[in-house]
C-alpha cells in the first residue's frame, strides 16, 4: 500500500458546482447568497467581544433577512385580520 508523500500534500482544484439543468435559479440564488453575506467568516481568536462583533457583521446579512420574515410573519395575519373584520 503507497501512502506517497506525508510531508508534501498534494492538494487538487476546489470542489465544482455540480450541473444543473436550472442554470438561471442557481445563478439567483449564488447572488441572492453574496449579497447577504459577502465576507469571509472571521477567525480571530484574541478576545471573545471583538470575535463576536465581528460574527455579528458576518451575520449581518442574515439576520436582515430574519427580522424582515419575522416582520411579514407577524404583519400579514394582521393586516388580513384587519381588513376581513373592519371593512369600512
């Protein structure tokens, strides 16, 4: 059995995006994807409150896009209540 070179890894290309027989969805949803979150996730291990202010800016995106569901979720029942019980 050859284990080959330990000490020197010969590392291939990146992981490919598999086929798809959507091209146009999937490009929607990449840039639906880089838009929320466009940065890198921080790796810093010096203090916890700098490492969770800089969490909270990598999330920051996603938390958006929560309070906004969270927003239609409580808004919508609502709305329809109001207008189906106090049509004027």
């Amino acid at each position: 059995m050859e284990l080959g070179n330990i000490s020197q890894p010969v590392y291939g290309p990146g992981p490919e995006a598999p086929g798809s027989s959507t091209p146009g969805l999937v490009e929607m949803v990449h840039g639906f994807l880089r838009l929320v979150q466009p940065n890198a996730l921080p790796i810093v291990v010096c203090c916890f409150s700098f490492f969770l202010s800089q969490l909270l800016l990598y999330e920051r995106g996603f938390l958006v896009c929560a309070a906004i569901g969270l927003l239609f979720i409580i808004l919508v029942p609502l709305v329809g209540c109001c207008f189906c019980c106090c049509r004027c």
